[in-house]
C-alpha cells in the first residue's frame, strides 16, 4: 500500500461521552488505515467502541459524545473533523456509506423498496423517473434479489431478513460510495445467509474497488472478509495486522482469547471456551493495561504503566500489539520502560488537552466554543 493515498487515515481518534456521572472514553487514542480496494477488520467483544469509531468516521456521533482536538479522520487525504453538518451530508452517501446491523433502522417502513432506493439515486446522483427506476432495479440485481423488477414495488415488510439486508447494501451502493462501513452487517442474519451477504460485499468490492470497513464481534466473519484486522479492546486498537498473521500469528492475549473462544475451535470439548468477565467502561486515561484484570500473562507492570503498540511483526510484516509482552527478545525491564517512554512522548505530543491532565477533568477545548467539539 505505501506510495499509493489510503482511502481512510485515522489518527489518534479519540471520542468521549460527557456524561452527568463521568466522561466515557469510548474510543481513547485508535490509529489505522483502510487502502483503496481494501477490507479492514475491526473486532472485539460488544462495548469495545467499535459503532463509535465508525459513528465517528460518519460524522454521527450523538450529545453527549465529541470527537476530541487532536483526532484527525482523513478521507483520501482531506479532514472529516471538524467539517460542518452541510459538509458532512455530501461526504455521508456519496463518498462514504454505511451499512447497520439492523436493515430495519436504515429502511422506512411506509415506502416501498425502490422508492427508497430511488430517492438515494436521486440524492446523489440526481437521476429521477425512468433512469433512476432502472438503476434500482440494476442495484437491486447487482445484491442478487431475484425478480428485482417486481421486488421494487414491494414494502420492506414483504422482504425476509437477508433480503433487507441486501436491499440496505444496494442503497448504500445507489451513491455509489468508495468507502463502505458496515457495522455487524450479517450479525441478525442465520449462518447461510450471512455467507452470502459476506460472499456478496466481497463481489462487490472486486468489482467496484470499494474500501470496505467491516466491523464485527466474530473472528470467523473476519477470517472470511478481512485483508487487514485492528482488534479493539475497551477503546484501544490492541493489535493490528495482517489477516493471516492475526490468525497464525496472534501476539495479544486478547486475541488469543478472542481466536480461543472461535466455535469449533475445540472440538473435543463441549462447553465453548471465553474470556471471562466484560470489557470495563473506560471512564479514565488509560494509565495502565485495560486487559490486565482478564488477562492470562498479566504482571506487576501492567496495572502501572499504560502499553503502546510496538512491532511485532515477522519477515517485516506489518503487525504492531499494544502489550508489556513486546518486543520479544528483551528483558521485562526494558520492555516495560520501553512502553513507559513511548507513552510519555505520546501524551507531550497530545499536550495540555485531554489526557496530561492527572486530574481526570476534561479541559475545555475550544476558546470559540466550537473548534473541539466536533459532531
Ligand atoms: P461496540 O460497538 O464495540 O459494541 P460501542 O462503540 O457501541 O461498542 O460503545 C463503546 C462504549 O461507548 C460503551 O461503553 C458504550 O456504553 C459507550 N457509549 C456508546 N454510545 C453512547 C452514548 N450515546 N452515551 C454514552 N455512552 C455511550
Ligand atoms: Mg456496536
């Protein structure tokens, strides 16, 4: 990928719900890239902050939440934060779309199928009337619905589960987008079916060189669809890289964890392994390992000194695992303070405003009251 322009750069995303009770740091520091034509993984158990990365990356994050000074989401090259809700509107659809888990919440009950889809053609690609009825009929193939010329007149309540879901996608394709989100896409859906919306998205990509971001608490689903995979654990991307080293290669007890509890795994045993416990609401400056409580390896260290992603690759893969554990090859001593020198220049370099502060306080952002409190 390098030399080329990725399609999505997020650097240092931080968003945080500022609630009554305290500031939930539900995305806290995540950093990755999504290529054009590539699929990027996200996966990690629920809570993790994987919908608030992606709310984020649409421009939808809800009150309380803000995007915090210092995050930057690029989009081939050019700053989502902070860009007005006009500026967003245009991007969201027509260079980014987004796929939820649920098709009901992205279809409108009261309207028939291709008049919805007919109404995005004509919001972003302003075709009306015969053209744009013909174009949904060919996105309405093109997500493999069969009888696609009559299934346009049909209400949403008339389609099953999977046809929805397909009929969401070829909304999202009617804008004919270069960056797809898609949130648990296949997650309501029975196993069949799921392979085929996978199957699908990944014809799709081939043949429109769509990025595709696809998030999922399943490692079997990221085993099928992802090029790339950030695993993210309590607001941090705790291990990053390549799908086949991910799975050879995992470095992060999490991931070990998570690649454990893969139904079928074991097949000798009848009760399916987990990670035991939840993922704790960060509600603080991560100062330490936000695994540590669950973790298998955990020391002495990891409840004092917050870990930072090193390389761990093989052969120069690109594969980075936030964890006391790395770099192998040197003592715990030096690991540690590796990590503990890599954090402080991290938190200089994010200076006075979120996390250098010990105190926990949130400072405000922004003198004008606008410029830190991106939506
Ligand atoms: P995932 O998609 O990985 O299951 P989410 O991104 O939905 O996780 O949530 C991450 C964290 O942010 C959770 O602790 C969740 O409770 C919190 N969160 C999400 N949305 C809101 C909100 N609107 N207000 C307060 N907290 C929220
Ligand atoms: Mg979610």
């Amino acid at each position: 990928m390098s030399g080329t322009q990725p399609t999505l750069a997020v650097e240092d995303l931080r968003t945080a719900f500022f609630t009554d009770k305290e500031i939930i740091r539900a995305v806290d520091g995540a950093s990755f890239t999504i290529g054009p034509g590539e699929t990027v993984g996200i996966v990690g158990e629920s809570g993790s902050g994987k919908s608030v990365t992606a709310r984020s990356i649409m421009g939808l994050v809800d009150s309380p939440g803000r995007i915090l000074e210092g995050s930057s989401i690029e989009y081939r090259g050019e700053e989502l934060v902070g860009k007005s809700e006009d500026a967003y509107r245009k991007i969201r659809g027509g260079d980014i779309a987004m796929v939820f888990q649920d098709p009901l919440t992205s279809l409108n009950p009261v309207y028939t199928v291709g008049n919805q889809i007919r109404e995005a053609i004509r919001l972003h690609r302003g075709l009306e009337g015969a053209e744009a009825r013909e174009l949904a009929v060919e996105l309405l193939e093109a997500v493999s619905i069969p009888d696609a010329r009559r299934r346009i007149t049909e209400y949403p309540h008339q389609f099953s589960g999977g046809m929805r879901q397909r009929a969401v996608i070829a909304m999202a394709l009617a804008c004919d987008p270069e960056l797809l989100i898609c949130d648990e896409p296949t997650t309501a859906l029975d196993v069949t079916i799921q392979a085929q919306i996978l199957e699908l998205l990944q014809d799709l990509q081939d043949e429109r060189d769509l990025s595709i971001m696809f998030i999922t608490h399943d490692m079997g689903v990221i085993a099928e669809i992802a090029d790339r995979v950030n695993v993210m654990y309590a607001g941090e991307i705790v291990e990053s890289a390549p799908v086949g080293d991910l799975f050879d290669n995992p470095k992060h007890p999490y991931t070990q964890g998570l690649l454990e509890s893969i139904p079928g795994r074991h097949p000798d045993e009848d009760r399916l392994r987990t990670i035991e416990g939840d993922v704790p609401t960060a509600n603080e400056p991560a100062r330490d390992c936000r695994f540590a409580p669950r973790c298998p390896e955990a020391f002495d260290a990891c409840e004092a000194v917050h870990p930072v992603p090193v390389d761990v690759g093989q052969d120069h893969t690109d594969h980075a695992a936030a964890c006391l554990l790395y770099p192998e090859g040197s003592t715990e001593e030096e690991r540690v303070e590796r990590h503990r020198q890599l954090g402080n220049a991290a938190e200089r370099v994010i200076g006075g405003e979120t996390d250098s502060n010990t105190d926990g306080e949130e400072p405000q952002t922004a003198a004008d009251g606008s410029g830190g409190e991106h939506r």
